[in-house]
C-alpha cells in the first residue's frame, strides 16, 4: 500500500483533464476577444464553460479518488468497529408507534428517538404491523 493517497497516474489524470479544461478556456478567451458583438462571442463563452467543466472534472475525480483511498487506508489501519452489546441489544427490541402500519428495530433511523414501546414480534404482528422495509427486522 502507497503511502500516499494519489498515485503517479492519479496526478498526471489530473494534471491533464486541468490543462486541458484552462486550454480550452484560454482557448476561448482568445477566439472570443476578437469579436466586437456579443452575440459572436456567445459561442465562445459556452467553450469556456464547456472547459471550466473539464477542469472541474478533473479535479472532481481526483477528490473523489483520494477519498476512496483515505478510507481504504482507514479501513486497514482501524478494520471493522466490533459489535458492542449494547449495539446487538437495540438491534434486537422491535418497536413501533401505536398506530404505525410497521414495526422496527430499535436502531432503524426511522424509528430513532421516537421513544416508541418495545415488543416482541408476535405483539406487533398481533397488533397487524408488519416487518419495516428498511431496517428488515
Ligand atoms: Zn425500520
């Protein structure tokens, strides 16, 4: 593993998808200049945009690259956090509001800080809530 976020190849992308976007805006700059009426430069201002673009690419997929290896190195160096018990027991308390059509694990985002009673599956289901989509307990 490099110990470097970006590559050789990551920085030479993008050094040539910036290059290429500031060519094509200096590019147009330099076509648009000629042109007294606005309406001629038009075109040219869509070039420049169109190369802002490129540059913005550029940099984008770079970030985006460096990123994904930060947290592959992230991954490596720290490995996956352990299942506390805590973790396991809220997982496992099935809750739901009163009139909700679902029920949840205690941990689902759509349930959390509802404050709503826990019980066991066959009281919800008894109460005619089914299993939450999201959370699938
Ligand atoms: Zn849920």
């Amino acid at each position: 593993m490099s110990t470097v976020p970006w590559s050789v190849r990551d920085r030479r992308l993008l050094t040539l998808r910036v290059g290429a976007g500031a060519a094509v805006v200096l590019a147009a700059w330099f076509l648009a200049a000629g042109e007294a009426d606005l309406a001629d430069q038009l075109p040219f201002v869509t070039l420049a945009v169109i190369g802002a673009l490129l540059g913005m690419w550029g940099i984008f997929g770079w970030v985006t690259q460096g990123r994904r290896l930060v947290g592959q190195r992230a991954r490596f160096l720290l490995g996956a956090a352990p299942v506390t018990n805590v973790d396991l027991a809220s997982a496992e308390t099935l809750v739901a509001g009163g009139t909700r059509h679902w029920f949840h694990r205690a941990d689902c985002r759509l349930a959390a800080s509802r404050g709503w009673p826990a019980a066991s599956r066959s009281a919800h289901e008894a109460a005619g809530r089914r299993a939450c989509p999201a959370c699938k307990p």
